[in-house]
C-alpha cells in the first residue's frame, strides 16, 4: 500500500502521541519479534518500533525487513523509533483519500 504526503502527515499525527508496542532486543530481528510486530498491527494498525541501533545501514536494514516481512508500510523513522502502518479487516483508522 502506498501512502501520499497527505495520508502520512495525518498518520504521523494519530501515531505522536502513541508509545513504542514492540522493542528489539539484543537478538536484534528475531521471526518471535516479526510475529509480535505482525499481531500488533493486526490490533491497532499503527505502532512504533524501538530499534535500539546507532548504525544507519543497519537501522535502515531492519526496518526494510521489518516492512517487507510484515507488508506494512513505512510512516517516518525518527531516531530509534520506527512507525509503521498496515492496514487490517476492520478499519481502526481513518486516513484521507488524497
């Protein structure tokens, strides 16, 4: 799904306020963390995620993985915290058409 400027701008709105649902450890991208990142956009839709990295590439890696394994979509990496966004069956969010 792919989001214009428009929808992401209200979608980092909705998520400011919200604080980070899953935190990787130590093991870094486990399938138990993909699994837990999966069933919490099952139930809210738009979460933050912790990644505890300093390296860029590396960081950038993780949330490419995390997006593609989880087919969510990227809404803005601000410092160590990942927001993503998927939508489910029952829409939980309303975002704008354009």
């Amino acid at each position: 799904m792919s989001l214009n400027k428009k929808q992401i701008q209200h979608l980092k709105g909705v998520a400011h306020p919200l604080k980070p649902v899953v935190l990787l450890g130590n093991n870094g991208l486990t399938e138990a963390v993909v699994a837990e990142i999966d069933y919490a956009l099952n139930h809210h839709e738009l979460i933050k995620v912790k990644i505890p990295t300093e390296d860029k590439e590396t960081k950038a890696l993780i949330v490419e993985a995390i997006c593609r394994e989880t087919k969510s979509t990227q809404v803005q990496v601000i410092g160590k915290t990942l927001v993503i966004y998927r939508e489910s069956a029952e829409k939980k969010i309303r975002i704008p058409k354009s």
